[in-house]
C-alpha cells in the first residue's frame, strides 16, 4: 500500500514511543481526520481502512 518503491529493506527499525504529538495535529485539507489516542505505530492497511471509511 504506502510502500516506496525502491528501498534496500522494507521493515523499519522502529524507535520507542513516547507520547502523542500536540502540534502538527489540526487537519488543513478537507473536513475529517485521523488522530492517535494513544502512541502506537499504525500500519498503511489502518490507513488506507480509515480512509476508505472517511469518504464513504
């Protein structure tokens, strides 16, 4: 799904998660949003769920 299309490795080294973020989170296009409630790492087959959800 939101994959690039040329790197040398697909999985991520992922780092620790601290908090959910404060800024940078009001929407600028369009009407709806997604916002974390809590930290976690969210996959692009959530996303493109929540966006198939959204426009429906």
């Amino acid at each position: 799904m939101l994959l690039p299309k040329r790197v040398k490795y697909r999985r991520v080294h992922r780092g620790r998660l601290t908090g959910k973020a404060y800024r940078g989170n009001k929407v600028t296009n369009g009407d709806f949003g997604i916002q974390a409630t809590e930290p976690a790492w969210i996959t692009s087959n959530q996303i493109e769920a929540a966006r198939i959800a959204m426009t429906r």
